[in-house]
C-alpha cells in the first residue's frame, strides 16, 4: 500500500545531517493519514509519524531530516523527522504498523543498488511497487536538477530507469513477490537479488554477499522435510532442506529455527550457501547413522513431529519463511519418505499451501526417499499428496482442522456491530466471521484482539464449517442482545463506536485484520453493522473501506444487519 520511491541517503548540496530524505508513494487506491507510521531501520534508529500526514490516493509524501528548504538543499520536505538516519553505503528503509512491515529498501551501498553522490536513488517510474524496490536493477541515479543543486524528484514523478542497469549490476535472481494488498512487504516471497545487501559490518567474508541479519522474507525457503525416516529411527535421520533465493550467498551463522512451541535453535558458527544453493539441517551429520544424509549443520533442541509441526525461520527483523504441516489432512503424511516442495513451486508463498507439496520418490543412502542436497523435481499434479485439496474438498465426513492449520486469508472479518441501538453496547456488540480455508475448522485457540491491551483466546470448540459463518458477540441471549445468533460469547473486548480494530491469530501469523475509521474510509452507522460487500469477500478487500456499507436488513429487535446469514451488496 506504500512504496519507497526515491532515497536521498548522499547530498552534496548540503551537509546529510539536514538534506536527507526519502520519498513514499500512496498505493492504497485512497487517502491515507500517516500518523502512527513507524519508519526504522534493522538497528536501532527508528522515528513514529506524529501528527497528522494525509496523502492522497496515488500520492507521494517526502520524509525528510529538515523541512526548511533554504538549509535542506531546496526540498520540499512533508514531514521533518528525528532519531533516524540514511546510511551512505549500506542501510534500510521500513516503513511498518502495529500488523507489521508495510514495505522496506535495503540498500548496500554499490554493489546491487546505486551509490551516488549528491543525486538519489530513483525507482525506475515502470517499477513503482513493493516487490520491485526490493531489487537494487529497479533502481538508478537521478538525473533532474533541483533548486538546490542536487538531483531528484522529490515529491513528484520519477523518471524511468535506462535498460542498461549500469551500476545496480544483475542481481540474478527473478522477484517472485506480488505485493499484499493488506499491507505487508511479503506477498509471495521477495526473493529479487539485492534486496538484502552486504551491510560491511562484519568485514570481507571471503566473497559473502550477505549476513542473516540481512534477509528478508522470501530469501529462505523450506523445501523439503524429513519428519519421519523409517531406515534409522526419528533422532538421528530427521532433516529438513532449505533453499537460498536471496539473490547472493548468504552465512547463516544467527539463523533462528523453531517451532510455534517451545523448541528452537540458532546456527552457531559460519554456515555459507551460495546463491540458488540448498543447504540441509539434520540431528545427526554422521551417513552412517542419519540414513545417508550429507547433513551440512547438525542443530539441538528441535524435532520434527511425526504427525502435525513447525519449522519456522527468522532473524532479528522476523519471519523469513515458515512451513505449518498437519499430518495428513492436507500435507503428505509419510513414513520413510520426505515431504517434498514440487520443484516448479519453490518460493515462500507456494510451500504455505499444502497441494504445493508431495512425498519423495527417489531413493537415497539406506533406503529412504528423497533429495536432500539437491534441487526437487516438481510433484505429479496428478498425484495424491496427502490430502492437498484446500479447496473445499471432502473432508470426509467430519475431519475438522485446527487454527494451526489456518493461513492468512483463510478467515475473513465480514460483518462488524460496533454500535447498536435497541440495546446497549455492552449486550449487542458482535462481528462475523467467514470461513474460507476449504475446510471445516475448530476455532478453539483462536486469538481476537485489538491493537491496544484488549484481547480473548477461544476457550473452546467452536467448529464453523468451510464456506460457513460464526457470530462473535459479547452476550448469547437473544433477549439481551438485540436478536443476534451469537455462537460464542467473549469478554474482555469491544468494539469501539468510532474507531477500533478486529484483529484474529494463531500462534504463527495474522489470519485477517480490520482497522475501521469511524467515518472517514468506512462506515460510521449508530443501530445498523458495518456490511462487507457480498460480491468483496476477501481478507484483502476488507480492508478498503469502500467495500464495506451499513446495514440495510432488519434483525431481532429492529437494528439492521445479517449475522450469521449472507451479506448484502453495498
């Protein structure tokens, strides 16, 4: 929804510590109030927007060290910020809220991106989105002259960028992100090269590009896992493979590997995978113990469960890549064989989906089935995978799944009765949910929260079938609560009449999101819900305010809304 456009990390009209400055495009399709943004480096250095900062839908905003023209080198500066600096070399841009990193630049100083001197770095015009900027060849030097001297196009329309990428090099590596309309810089897995930099702070590696710390989402991706080997027993033959898509070789050395429970792991020592290179992590790195692995680093403290598990890749910013399996329902279950990534589906979105994956065929060491070490072929579209239908198949009767198997998008947020009229707040407050995964699930676990301090976790069975409606609300009675179907009461938690947040998880990630306005962007109805369009029900889509109205259809004791029943058309 926002995207870095220009950085001006290297004036020389004036001095960095009043000409820097960095430019944000407004993608969202509408008028966005910054204030509350966050806009941080992967260090320390970090600044919140305070006060209101409007820009209008498709319109650019300029963050600046200074905003008196006459000493900043002649920019027109939006909004002056402290406590934040831009590197000359080597640095990052992001830009997050409360749900997460909406976008990010990291830029290395030379090697991938431009490194001028009193000229921006300018997004190719042909460029302009969140997957794009992560790819140091989108990038070129300014050339357009501005009243101070330097070279920009602060606050207006860039330029695009020559074929000949002339100092941002080839980066090697296809961005496969697509952007989340939602808001987070992870749609799909940025996997372009140059977007993770050699940061110098650790010296010359011996040819390293990059250091974990320097990864962003996308750049790992978990390939293959071995959770249950037959030819030697789980302690000693359990691994899992990943791959690097970073766009440069990459040390590990700091990588964190868990699960979503207790157990977890960090690489300790160098542990370098080049570029397009796979790397395996194993119990045991002896062949004649672990199966016939070629195990590349031998980690503690973290297992693979036979039926349903984890594996879970970070480094201090966050999430790099993860994979939730399920033991069968809808990932492959196998004994003796590994659960393999199709080889034409290896990106960090893909292996999200269960269909994305098979069980292994080739043979390797003593017997057991897989490639570890080497490039998966792609799984037979045809083939059982264990249940990899998510989209709305047999669920045999009565299979029901777990939150943990929930991925974002999944539920989707579709009606919200912020403020009745025919009672009081405190009996008729509800919202709806709709189920999407393709699958009957148990909410049980699932956590509701808002942005502040209030939350509740579903403290029990609450079973909504796929394609179903459930009705959250904070009291059962009908009689009390104006005539709404509520499924499951909740305390601990409102929602307020002017503006608020639904925001629902698992332990592993946000599922869907709403941050309503009281006006502004979205409904603002007194007796009637906020109505997500029938024709937009999307986790994406819910969150424009345009695709939401008030209520038209009368319930109950006379407030106007569906819950529990299809929504209107707004």
């Amino acid at each position: 929804d926002l995207v870095i456009t220009e950085v001006m990390q290297n004036p020389n009209a004036v001095g960095d510590s009043t000409g820097e400055w960095f430019e944000v495009l407004n993608l969202s399709g509408i008028d966005l109030d910054l204030e509350g943004l966050v806009l941080s480096d992967a260090g320390t250095e970090s600044h919140t927007v305070v006060g209101s900062v409007v820009v209008p839908a498709f319109g650019y905003v300029v963050f600046g060290i200074d905003a008196d023209p006459a000493t900043n080198g002649g920019v027109a500066v939006d909004y002056a910020y402290s406590g934040y600096n831009l590197g000359n070399s080597d640095d990052e841009i992001i830009l997050s809220n409360a749900l997460g990193v909406i976008d990010s630049v990291v830029y290395d100083g030379g090697p991938l991106f431009p490194d001028p001197t009193g000229a921006s770095m300018s997004l190719s015009s042909d460029l302009l989105d969140a997957a794009s900027n992560d790819d140091g060849a989108s990038w070129c030097e300014a050339t357009t002259a501005w009243a101070g001297g330097d070279l920009g196009t602060p606050g207006a329309d860039n330029l695009d960028c020559t074929v000949d990428g002339g100092d941002t090099g080839d980066t090697g590596g296809g961005d496969t992100g697509g952007g989340d309309t939602g808001g987070s810089d992870t749609g799909g897995g940025d996997t372009g090269g140059g977007d993770t930099g050699d940061t110098g702070d650790t010296g010359d590696t011996g040819g390293v590009s990059f250091g974990v710390e320097d990864l962003l989402p996308g750049d790992l991706v978990i390939s293959e896992i071995m959770q249950n080997p037959n030819a030697v027993g789980d302690s000693a033959g359990e691994w899992f493979e990943v791959v690097n898509l970073s766009g440069g070789d990459v040390d590990l050395e700091g990588l964190v590997i868990r699960d979503a429970g207790s157990e977890s792991t960090t690489v300790v020592g160098s542990l370098v995978v080049p570029d397009g290179g796979v790397v395996v992590f194993g119990l045991s790195a002896d062949p004649g113990l672990n199966g016939g692995v070629t195990v590349d680093y031998v980690y503690t403290g973290f297992n693979l469960g036979n039926g349903d598990d984890e594996v879970i890749l970070e480094n201090g910013a966050g999430l790099i890549d993860s994979v939730v399996y399920d033991g069968g329902p809808l990932f492959p279950d196998p004994t003796g064989a590994s659960m393999s990534l199709s080889g034409d589906l290896l990106d960090a979105t893909s292996n999200d989906d269960a269909a994305s994956w098979c069980e292994a065929v080739d043979a390797y060491g003593l017997g057991d089935l897989g490639t570890p070490g080497a490039l998966n072929p792609s799984c037979d579209t045809g083939g059982d995978t264990g249940g990899g239908d998510t989209g709305g198949g047999d669920t045999g009767g009565g299979d029901v799944f777990g939150i943990d198997a929930l991925m974002a998008g999944d539920l989707v947020i579709t009606e919200i009765m912020q403020n009745p009229n025919a009672v009081g707040d405190s009996a008729g407050e509800w919202f709806e949910v709709l189920n999407l995964s393709g699958v009957d699930i148990d909410l049980a676990g699932l956590v509701v929260a808002d942005l502040g301090t209030e939350s509740f976790t579903v403290s029990a069975s609450l079973v909504v079938p796929a394609g179903g409606l459930v009705v959250l609300g904070l009291n059962s009675d009908t009689a009390a609560n104006g005539g709404a179907p509520v499924d499951y009461q909740y305390a601990s938690f409102s929602l307020g009449n002017s503006d608020d947040e639904v925001v629902l998880s698992n332990g592993i990630e946000v599922i869907d999101s709403v941050a309503w306005d009281g006006g502004p962007l979205f409904p603002d109805p007194t007796g009637a819900a906020m109505n997500l369009s029938v024709d937009l029900l999307d986790a994406a889509l819910n969150d424009n305010g345009a695709a939401w109205c008030a209520a038209t259809v009368a319930f109950g004791l006379g407030d106007l809304g569906s819950p529990g029943a299809d929504n209107e058309g707004c």
